[in-house]
C-alpha cells in the first residue's frame, strides 16, 4: 500500500537566510510551533545535518495532553531544501526563494488515524504560524 502524500506551503516576504534561521533555531521553532493558541511547544532540538535528530515537545496549554515530534535528518541542502523521517513516514521541506520572498512547501506521508483533511489543516496552520513569526520578527 503506497501511503498517501500531503502539501502544504506558505510564501514569507523575508529574505531566505532569515527563513531557513527561524525554521532551523530551537528559540524560534518555541514560538511558532502550534496549530493554535491553545497549543504551544515547550522543548525543541535541533542538529541539523545528515543523520542528526530533531525533536519538538508539542502540549496543549491546559495541560491536558501532549506529545513528541521527533526523527532524523536524512538530507539538508542549506537555504534549499531539508528531507527528514519520523517513525515510518517522510518529511520534504523546499525553500523557494524569490526576489523578496520564500516559498515554504512541505511534502509529508499521512497517517492513518486522523482523517487528510484535518491533517492538512494542522501542518497549513502551523506553518501560517511560522509565516506570522517570521514576518513580524522582521
């Protein structure tokens, strides 16, 4: 069974080295990893390069729940393009630069236990929220 794909992307009006900084800094990613305002990351890792690991402790503010998201970085090409895996399924994140804004496209396999179209919205409206961090960060 071939596993399903979902894109989600974002254009930042900033310049790409300040893009891949915020997607790549552990202070930054707190700031911006959530899906929503009652959603927050209280511990992020970084170590980026091939075969390093990344993690990202993701709770709900009431502290109901919370959960890890984590896995190791399978191929980086500075300000282009990071490749990673989390458990059986596969991350692609492009940047695409352009004259004054970078184009932020995340390629990923579903799972199964949460319907595509809730998926979907969960990824766009974490990476609207790191659109929004950037672009007042500026």
């Amino acid at each position: 069974m071939t596993t399903q794909k979902i894109t989600v992307e974002t254009t930042v009006a900033a310049p790409i080295e300040q893009v891949w900084r915020a997607w790549n800094t552990p202070e930054d990613i707190k700031q911006w990893n959530a899906a929503s305002d009652d959603w927050h990351t209280t511990k992020s890792e970084v170590d980026l390069r091939v075969g390093g690991a990344f993690s990202s402790r993701m709770e709900a503010k009431d502290g109901s729940m919370g959960f890890d998201f984590a896995g190791t970085y399978t191929k980086v090409v500075a300000h282009r393009l990071i490749e990673s895996a989390f458990g059986e399924r596969t991350l692609v994140v492009e940047f695409i630069p352009s004259r004054d804004a970078v184009t932020v496209r995340e390629t990923f396999d579903a799972e199964t236990t949460h319907p595509i179209e809730q998926q979907r919205n969960g990824w766009q409206a974490i990476l609207n929220s790191f659109k929004k961090h950037v672009e007042v960060v500026r």
